[in-house]
C-alpha cells in the first residue's frame, strides 16, 4: 500500500520510474566512451534521420587508423518482444548506412534479446555492463550482469525485477569472531 503523501509528493514509498529512452541513451553513451576510452574526435548525435526512419544516436569516433560509427536504436525494455523490433529498426538502418555498426541499448538485454541480436549480426549494451560489439578490429563481449546501481541507494536485480537496499560504502563483515567495518 502506498500513502496519498507519497504518491503525490514522491518519497521512497513510491516505485521508481522506468528511465526514458533519451536517460537510457545519455547512459549508453557514456558507457560507450568508457569502453573506448582512447578513442578521439568523439561526436554524438542524437535523432539521427536515417532513410525514413530516425535512429536514436549515430556515435562517430577516430581509434587507431580508422574511423568508426555506430548507430543505436534505444528501448525501454530488452525483452525479445521490445528487441524484435528494434532488429527490424538495425537492419534498416544497416542497409541506409552499410559502413554504421548497428547496436540496441536498454536498460537490460535479457540472455534470450542477446541471443537474437547476435544471431542477426548485431550488437547491445546494457546499463548493467552487458554489451557485445563486434566490429572492423573490435570484439568486446561482457556478459552475466543482472544487477543495476540505482543511485539512489537502491539496487535491482533485472532479471528477476526485486529491489533491494544497496549496501552501505562501510559495509562490514565478520572474519572470525570479529566485526570487520571497511572504509
């Protein structure tokens, strides 16, 4: 049950809220500059018009002696439901730009999601650090995390939808008999 107070005036009673597409894609952006940290000349544009369609970001980037672009297409949920579509979106975007590599992003990519997608040559990411990117001398493949850091002290297990606190930065632990408190 939640309070009339906290539905209107937003405390921790309320649910969080699905971050938007254009949250998801700020995030994946970011997560892509770190993944390619030593790449220069970054330009990111967003609503990116595409034969008739309109890709949610096109990323260029200069790393070793090429130039690479990307073209992401942005969903709220990685389901495989949400995700076809998106590969319907990719290969489109694919065939208008044959030198783009076409990834989709969300917020989480189910294990199934990332099966279809690599299955149709295709890349993800994840806010949740899941992500494969195959393309020209790049192969980056990270797998297995369920888990996103909220920010506002809360944790959730994507896979299975349950939000929990996150633990304390002095989380300790017992070793022996003793209370341990790390800092």
């Amino acid at each position: 049950m939640v309070s009339a107070y906290a539905e209107n005036d937003g405390t921790s009673e309320t649910l969080r809220k699905m971050p938007s597409t254009e949250d998801i894609g700020r995030s994946a952006a970011q997560k892509l500059r770190e993944l390619f940290a030593r790449a220069t000349d970054w330009q990111e544009i967003r609503q990116f018009k595409v034969g008739m369609q309109t890709a949610d970001l096109l990323v260029k980037f200069n790393m070793g002696e090429g130039r690479h672009t990307l073209i992401l297409e942005t969903t709220s949920l990685g389901q495989p439901r949400e995700i076809r579509g998106a590969i319907a979106r990719l290969t489109d975007f694919r065939r208008e730009l044959p030198n783009a590599y076409p990834l989709a992003v969300s917020e989480y990519i189910s294990p199934q999601s990332a099966t279809l997608l690599r299955r149709n040559g295709l890349g993800y990411l994840d806010l949740s650090g899941n992500c494969y990117l195959s393309f020209d001398n790049v192969l980056i493949e990270k797998e297995g995390n369920a888990v996103i850091d909220l920010g506002d002290g809360w944790r959730r297990n994507l896979s299975g939808g349950d939000l929990r606190p996150a633990p304390p930065d002095n989380l300790g632990s017992v070793e022996g008999d003793e209370f341990v408190e790390h800092r």
